[in-house]
C-alpha cells in the first residue's frame, strides 16, 4: 500500500498550481516543501513583476487563483516596443493586431503565490509538508520513494519535481540538463513614473545592457535590467537617487523623472532545459523542466502551461482507469511540453547572445532583425503570438 498516489517536491508557483489542477482527479496529493508555511501563506515582495499570457490567464481563472488577486494589483500590457541601442524607429507590438484587448498582464510573483497557496491550502485530497527538504528519490517498476532530510520515507505512485530550476532530485534521476550561464545578472525594481506609459511595455536592446520597462498601474513600472556579472555591483551600490538619474537619463526623459519605489533585486542568470521532463515514475514540471533566461518573460507561462498538459493526462488516464504514472502518459506530457517550448527557449538564447554582442556584424544582425520584424508582417504576427499565447 502506497502513502500517496503523486508527491509533488516544491510549493513554488508551478508545484502548487499543478496540486489545484490536479484536484478534480481525487488523487491523494503530498507536496514536501524546503520553505516554512509562513512564508508561503505570505511570501515576500521579492522584485520580481510577471507578464503572463492569456493562457495563462485562462489557467489561473480556471483554478480560482486569478479572482485571489486584488483587482488593483492586476496591470495590463496594451502594446509593446522593442528598441535596439538606442530609442527610436521601435519594433511596435499593436495590441488591436493581436485580436485582444492587451498583449498580457502583469502580477508580483508573491501575489502569484500568495494565490497559489490560498487555492491550495483547502483541498482535502493534498497534504501540505513544509519545513522539511527532500534528500533523496528513486523509484522502481512499482513505485516512487522519497527520502526526507530526516531520514523519513514516504512512498507514491508517481513523484512530481518542481524543486527549482537547479533540481537536485533531476540530478538524482540521472536527467541530464542543458545549463547556460549568461554571466550576467539582473536586477529588478519598481519605479514611479512622472509621466504616463500608456500600458505599453519597452524591450531595450542596449549595447551594454537589455533593459525591460514594464507598465504597472497607476504612474509605476517594473524594471528589468540586465548586465554583465562584472558590472553588476556597481549598479547595486548606486544610491536610490542616483540610480533613479541613471534611468531617467538612458530612458531619454520619457517618463519625466524615475524614481526608485523599492530595493533593487540581483539575480544570476542561468538558463537549463533538461534533455526529458521524465523517468520511471518520476516527472520534471516549472523552472526544473525548462528554466527560462527572463528576457522573454515565459518562466511561469511555461510552468502553467506544463502543469496544465500534465494534469489532462493524468485525469485521461484515471477515466479511462489505467495507470496514470505510466511511461506512456508521462511521454505524451513531456513530448507536448517540449514541443511548445523548445523553440522560445533557444530563441530567447540566440536572441540574448546577440543581443550582448557589441561587435559591428552583431550590431547589423540586430538591426536587419528589428527591421524583419518591423516589414514582414507574418513574421511580426508569429512573433507576437508566441509572446502572448493569444492562442493557447
Ligand atoms: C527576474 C525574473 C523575472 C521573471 N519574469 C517572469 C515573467 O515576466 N513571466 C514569467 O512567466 N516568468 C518570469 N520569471 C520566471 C518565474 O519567476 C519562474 O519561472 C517561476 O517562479 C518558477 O516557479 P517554480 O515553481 O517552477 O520554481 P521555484 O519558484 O524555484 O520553486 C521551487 C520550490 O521548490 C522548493 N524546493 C527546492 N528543492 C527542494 C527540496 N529538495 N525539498 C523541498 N523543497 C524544495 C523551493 O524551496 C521552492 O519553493 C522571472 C524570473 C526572474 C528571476
């Protein structure tokens, strides 16, 4: 007799969401989380700002987590420009071109957990460990075991990892993973504006830096920044006033004076796509699948999306009373999640080493690759499609 039917490691955004999703199939869920309850109950403001496509929309609304959202803290993207080393003739992104009302929509990440948490805690069918760090997993023809730090084993019929990008427990499935250190780091905050953004998103593709400044409501933005390790420091130890000059000023004046309205947050850019989201019993889901370089903004879309496909087959095979932890099921998730997402994530690696490059072919490349984007309507639509999943 198994513990569980499915252990989840990891209660972040993707590891909780994938527990909700799961909970029309009544299977008996444990999730085993490193972090202590408080600080998912309550998580803390951590910099980081989301974009989220319309799927992923659909996702959230579709698990209650979007109406755990306080109205207010939901901005909308209307348009998007894209601009290569400096600030004119930008790649515009029209949202009256895309079908929608607005590209995407942007939420803290702690209000993402927070949601994620609230629509989890409930559920009779999922138990909720935490303080407690996995330490080790196998798993046989017959079942998936899980050791604790403790020394506590438990046992499931299918162990589900969403334990972070650096996955320990993919490690020990002997999953082998692409990783690419950027060397680079970035540095996220929020900003008050003196003027308006009209809801529209600036990609800035400068020569020593990508900068990202993303609408929030009311006169706010998120800044993204993106800068080589080495240099990393000194923006960290800039004053908030100075720091808010140095935007202003590579922002050309147009949102009038920025000023910094948080901490400024560094994180290390490191980007990994394991080689199979799967093994006997054993299933990779959010950042420890596809670990997204953020320049994209696809991270959590494609943690949503991935705990989506999973949960389908999961239910397909428990209607039709087979083995939901079978090879086959697990396949057809990992076959789907990789068909949808391979192609954004070396794209988004291409785009970012070409986009770090300052040598003048790179500096052709670039702009002939704006300009594609700006004459060739189709190929601006595909893009503008596989940035916002306006189609699912
Ligand atoms: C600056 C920045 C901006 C971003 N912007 C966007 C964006 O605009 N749009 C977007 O879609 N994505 C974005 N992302 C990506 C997004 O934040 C991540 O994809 C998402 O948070 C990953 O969620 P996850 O649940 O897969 O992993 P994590 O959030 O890393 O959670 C993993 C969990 O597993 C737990 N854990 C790990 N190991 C163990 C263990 N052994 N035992 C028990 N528990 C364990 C950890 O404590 C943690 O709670 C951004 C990321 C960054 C850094």
């Amino acid at each position: 007799m198994m513990d569980y039917d499915i252990i989840i490691i990891g209660a972040g955004p993707a590891g909780l969401s994938f527990a909700k999703l799961l909970s029309a199939t009544k299977l008996k869920v444990l999730i085993v989380e490193k972090q202590d309850e408080k600080s998912l109950a309550n998580p803390p403001y951590d910099g980081r700002e989301i974009a989220l496509t319309h799927h992923s929309y659909n996702i959230m609304s579709q698990t209650g987590m979007w109406n755990k959202i306080p109205a207010k803290s939901i901005s909308l993207i209307k348009d998007a420009k894209v601009l290569n080393g400096n600030l004119n003739d930008p790649l515009f992104f029209d949202h009256r071109k895309s079908g929608k009302e607005n590209l995407g929509y942007m939420i803290s990440n702690h209000l993402i957990r927070k949601a994620a948490y609230e629509v989890v805690k409930p559920l009779k069918n999922v138990t909720l460990m935490t303080g407690v760090e996995v330490a080790d997993v196998r798993t046989d023809d017959h079942c998936g075991e899980v050791t604790l730090k403790g020394g506590q084993k438990i046992t499931a019929k299918l162990v589900v990892a969403a334990d972070s990008r650096f996955s320990a427990t993919r490690r020990m499935m002997g999953i082998p993973t692409a990783m690419r250190d950027f060397g680079r780091v970035c540095i996220v905050c929020r900003m008050a504006l003196d003027r308006d953004h009209d809801e529209t998103a600036y990609e800035c593709f400068f020569y020593d830096r990508t900068m990202a400044v993303l609408p929030l409501n009311g006169r706010y933005c998120s800044v993204v920044l993106t800068i080589a390790s080495e240099h990393a420091d000194d923006i960290l130890k800039m004053s908030p006033a100075a720091f808010g000059r140095d935007m202003t000023k590579r922002m050309e004046g147009q949102f009038g004076n920025m000023t910094l309205d948080t901490e400024l947050f560094p994180y290390p850019l490191i980007g990994t796509y394991a080689d199979r989201f799967y093994a006997n019993r054993y299933a990779l889901m959010g950042d420890a699948a596809v670990g997204m370089h953020p320049v994209t903004a696809h991270g959590f879309n494609f943690g949503l999306r991935g705990a989506d496909v999973l949960a389908h087959e999961i239910q397909a095979a428990c209607d039709l009373g087979l083995n939901f932890a079978a090879r086959d099921v697990l396949q057809r998730y990992s076959d789907a999640h990789r068909k949808a997402t391979w192609a954004m994530y070396m794209g988004t690696n291409t785009l970012v080493a070409l986009y770090t490059k300052t040598t003048p072919l790179a500096k052709l490349a670039r702009k002939s690759l704006l300009m594609l984007g700006q004459h060739l309507p189709p190929a601006k639509r595909i893009i503008m499609n596989q940035l916002t999943e306006a189609r699912g």
